[in-house]
C-alpha cells in the first residue's frame, strides 16, 4: 500500500503521541504497573527523581523492557497504527488525526517552553 506524505507525517506524529501516551503519560500508569516498579530518590538538590525499575519474572521484565524502552514502544506503536489505518481506514483515520493533532500539540508546546525558559 502507498501512502502520501501527509498521511506518512500523520501516522508518525500519531506513533509519536501514542508512544508518549504508553511510556510516560500518567493516564496510563495503570498500564505500566504490572510490568514496571516506580523508585524515587533524592537528588544532590534535595528533590525526589522518580524513575521506573523492570519487575522480576519472564513476562512482567519481557514487558517492562518494552514499557520502558521509547523506541520499542515506538516501533510497536508505529506497527499497530499503520496496520489498523490499513485494515480498518474508516475506523483509524479519526484515531490517527486526533493522536496527530495531540502530537504536534505536544511538539508545539514544548518549543513554546524552551523559547520561554
């Protein structure tokens, strides 16, 4: 199947958010717990660094690595998002613009920030 490049750029910012949603995104923690312990530890400033530690055993560490690492999330994202736009068009193009428009929101922001700070 080819695809256009607005569809290409739509589907990579889509895969964007979406990984970002998986990895990072608090709504989605509930996902990442099984798999993944979070630790905090001061730093030499006194705050708290929260970062997440892979669980013991061969499911939940073969799933933590994957929750933990943005580019497997990444690709996987990217897999499903295209293969649902190929099989199921109708049904992910609403999906896909909206996870793009989000994406390009994010990218947007955090220009915005940078030029701020």
């Amino acid at each position: 199947m080819d695809i256009t490049p607005m569809e290409l750029l739509i589907l990579a910012l889509a895969a964007f958010r979406l990984t970002r949603l998986i990895v990072f995104d608090k709504i989605t923690e509930f996902l990442r717990k099984p798999f993944l312990e979070e630790v905090g530890e001061k730093d030499e400033n006194g705050e708290i660094e929260v970062y997440w530690v892979v669980k013991e055993g061969r499911v939940r560490s073969f799933f933590g690595e994957l929750l933990s690492c943005y580019w497997c999330t990444g690709v996987w994202s990217a897999v499903f998002l295209y293969a649902s736009y190929y099989l199921y068009a109708s049904f992910a193009a609403p999906v896909l613009v909206i996870l793009a428009v989000a994406g390009l929101a994010a990218i947007i922001e955090t220009l915005v920030q940078k030029l701020i700070d």
